[in-house]
C-alpha cells in the first residue's frame, strides 16, 4: 500500500499543533508495596510517558508519572560497584 501527502491523516487539527509542549517525566511502577522507580521519559502527557514506560519494561500492577523541570539536573543513576582486581 502506498499513500502521499494528500492522503495523510492528521488526528490534531492544525491550531492545536501550536499547543504541544514536551515534558520530562519520572515514571514508577507499584508492585507489591513499594514504588519503583523506573525512569525517566519525554512525552506530551504523564499518559503517554506511562505508557512507553510499559512498553518498555512492561505492566506493573501501578502507575505514576511526577514532571520533571527541563533545568533541573539528570536523574542520578544507580552505579554497580567496581570489581576489584586480586593482586
């Protein structure tokens, strides 16, 4: 199937396309009963945020989705520890 310009779908009428805005978002999943942590997303919407989170690392039993300020520092990431060598 081919398709063109013409033929093009677009599901957001032209004057709301200058209302997008993307936000950073720090996603957790529930499971049992603590909250983990499992990163951070760029999207329009916490929704959608959620949603890639899950395609990504798939379905918890809960969702939540906290913006992130764009000046405020990366999230830190968690670093194995070193191996150390026997001498």
């Amino acid at each position: 199937m081919s398709a063109n310009v013409e033929d093009r779908h677009d599901p957001i009428p032209d004057d709301a396309a200058a209302d997008w805005t993307l936000r950073r978002w720090h996603v957790s999943f529930r499971s049992g009963s603590g909250w983990y942590p499992v990163g951070e997303f760029v999207a329009l919407t916490a929704a959608a945020a959620i949603e890639r989170a899950v395609e990504v690392f798939g379905p918890g039993a809960e969702y939540q989705a906290d913006e992130i300020p764009w000046d405020a520092a990366p999230l830190p990431r968690v670093k194995p520890p070193a191996k150390r060598c026997a001498e």
